[in-house]
C-alpha cells in the first residue's frame, strides 16, 4: 500500500484528491466550468485544422484544461505528445524531443522496402546532425500520414531564447501552407494574444486564439460540488458562499481554500465543511503563499495591511477583476476619492508599479500579490 492510500488517519485518498491545488486536474468529471473553452480547443482541431493559443493569467486553469483535452484527443486516436517550455528551451532541442515521440511508421516520404528497413525508429532519426530549424522541420512533418498529431506547448511565455518565438511562427506558417498532419497547440501565460505571440500578421488566419477567462461564481460553485460529490462530503452554504467570494474566479486559489477546508473538517470527524473550516484554510493558504514572496515584499504588505486593509483589498480585488492590471478609477474605495487613492498607490512602490507599456494603469510587482493581499485583508477584517 501506497502512504497516499493509508486512510487510517481518516483522510481517503478521495477527500485528498477532491480538490489538487498543486495539481493540474486531469479528469474531466472533475473539471469545472470550462466547456465552452474546452468546446472550442475541439472544434479548432477538428473542424478549422487550425493551431491554437490558449492564453490568460496564472492560476486560471489552462494546465487542467489541456490534460483534460489531451485525454480526449488520445480517445478519438491522435497521437498526443506534450511538452513543457522553460526559459533554457531552444528550438532545436524541443523539437528534437518532440520527433523522437513520432514513431517512423508514419513517415510517407519512404518506399516501402525502405520503411520496412527503418521499423521501430522515429522522425528525429530523418534530423540532421546540424541545429533544426523550421523549414527543415516542416519538411518533414509535411510527409507524416496515416495518423494525425497534436503537439502541445504549454508554459510558452517562459522561452527566453533569442528567435524562438520566430522560429516557431514560422513552423506553424509552413505546416498550415503544406496542410501538414501536424497541429500545434500553445499555452502561456498572458493578457492578450499578441503580448504572448508577437505581432505575427502572417500567421493570423492559421491560427486560433482561444483567452482562458476567470470563472463566474456559478462556475466555481460547480468546481466545490463536483470536489464534494467526489470526497463525499457536504459544504455549508455559508462556507461555499465565502470560497466562491474569495476566489474571484480563479480555481487555483478555489481549490486552495477548499483543499484545506475538506482537509480540517475530515480530520476533525466531520463530513460537514463549515465556515469556521475555511477561514483556517485562509491562514494556511497565506502560509503557502508567503513562501513564494520576497521576505521585503512580505515585510511591505504586512504593513500596508495593518494601515488600512479595506483599501488594500479594494485594490488587490481590482486587479484580480481586470486580469492583473488596474485603473485608479477600477478601485472601488468607500469614501476615498481618486486623487487619494492615486497617492496611495504612487506611495506603495514597494508593491505596485505603472504596468508595462500600458498607460495609466498599474500592476503588482510580483506574481501572486493580489491575491494574497485580498486573502489577508480579508481574514484582518473577520478578526476584527
């Protein structure tokens, strides 16, 4: 037996894998709200043959949603191959990786005597010894038959080798100019198509832009029912109401506040996940994302939390509604005009600074902030 299955301790594997705060969800019975999206990513595939970018912010489930739509793309018999980007990724070297998984079989440019020679090798035997770049890479993907493939790329914001993006733009134009078998589908981080893509305007009508947008409350109702259905237990109206709250949205934070909540109510003998439940889950969620933050940047929001926290989640939550940046006229502050507020944040650089190439708006200087604050604020004022 596996520790994970031990459920002596009350705790079954079902409760803990209800909700997977740290783990994509790879099960569409437990993917919430995100069939039209996940619609679209199949109707872009099979009926457009067109190649896809799925954007938006961090947390906002488009790592869940490609596993889901991976596993239904290897049900209706694709051949699936799926590969992380990071900041070392090169050209070459991923698309190396990725012919590797192509089994030869499938290549059509052989006679057959010679393809029966080759049997068991892969497309990135046919490679060169010399660095691959695109056109020889869309010649040879262009001779793929009897199969169709799916490549997908996801984390594709953190690349940061020079030419990449262009090289990979350029793939794409040449396997929708040859009609090649093969589908790219990319994934990153981003608030609009071109900030993650470029300005690409030859690659326009071959590719379809697909923004992962925060859920609706309905929808993150659905994802705790579905988690609930799965552990077998029961959330308080008022618990469900108060996740729903703080979550904005996001089904990371979601699940983060519900994984915790289950965890505590299970471990005191109950099925019942009540509101006292989730506000330790808050503490416990504020733990994990310290660690995550700048000992200064932790230090700096401690502080503007015990000056005013309504004002801090005024603005957290202005961020978190508009996608990561915010106008001064987003925040919504009881009795605090826009010029107060404009020197609040103005006096608040530590945390907030002018968004990049946007004008009048602003942005967290790191990743997660908003919603950090948001939870904190919010658990200052309960105890208060």
């Amino acid at each position: 037996m596996l520790a994970s299955d031990r459920s002596d301790d009350h705790i079954t594997p079902q409760v803990r894998e209800a909700f997977t705060p740290t783990q994509p969800v790879m099960s569409r019975s437990l993917l919430a709200g995100r069939l039209d999206p996940l619609r679209q990513l199949i109707e872009a595939v099979e009926d457009h043959r067109s190649h896809i970018v799925l954007y938006g912010e961090r947390g906002i489930g488009k790592t869940s949603l490609l596993g889901v739509f991976a596993n239904l793309a290897r049900d209706a018999e694709y051949l699936v191959i799926r590969e992380n980007c990071g900041a070392d990724t090169t050209f070459d070297e991923l698309f190396r990786t990725i012919s590797a998984q192509i089994p030869l079989l499938y290549y059509g440019g052989f006679a057959p005597s010679e393809a029966q020679s080759r049997a068991g090798g892969t497309i990135a035997d046919l490679l060169s010894d010399s660095q691959v770049g695109p056109n020889q890479l869309s010649r040879i993907w262009s001779e793929i038959i009897g199969t169709r493939v799916l490549v997908i790329l996801d984390e594709f914001d953190r690349t940061e080798q020079p030419d990449f993006d262009r090289d990979v733009v350029e793939l794409i134009k040449n396997l929708s100019d040859s009609a090649a078998r093969v589908q790219l589908v990319i994934a990153g981080v981003s608030r609009t198509l071109r900030t993650l893509f470029g300005h690409s305007p030859s690659i326009r009508r071959n590719i379809t832009g697909i923004p992962l947008l925060p859920m609706d409350d309905f929808e993150v109702a659905q994802l705790v029912e579905l988690g609930e259905r799965h552990a077998g237990l029961v959330f308080d109206p008022a618990a469900k109401a108060r996740i729903i709250g703080l979550a904005h949205g996001r089904p990371h934070l979601a699940r983060l506040i519900a994984h915790h909540a289950s965890l505590r109510a299970v471990a005191s003998g109950r099925k019942a996940v009540g509101l006292s439940d989730v506000d330790h889950s808050i503490v416990l969620a504020l733990n994990d994302m310290e660690t995550r933050f700048s000992e200064s940047t932790v230090e700096a929001a401690q502080s503007l939390l015990k000056k005013r926290p309504d004002l801090v989640a005024s603005v957290a939550q202005a961020s978190l509604r508009h996608g990561g940046t915010f106008a001064v006229e987003e925040v919504v502050c009881d009795g605090l005009a826009g010029e107060n507020l404009e020197r609040f944040i103005s006096g608040s650089s530590t945390l907030i600074a002018p968004a990049e190439n946007l004008s009048r708006r602003y942005s967290f200087v790191e990743e997660g902030l908003p919603a950090y604050l948001m939870l904190a604020a919010n658990l200052t004022r309960s105890a208060a």
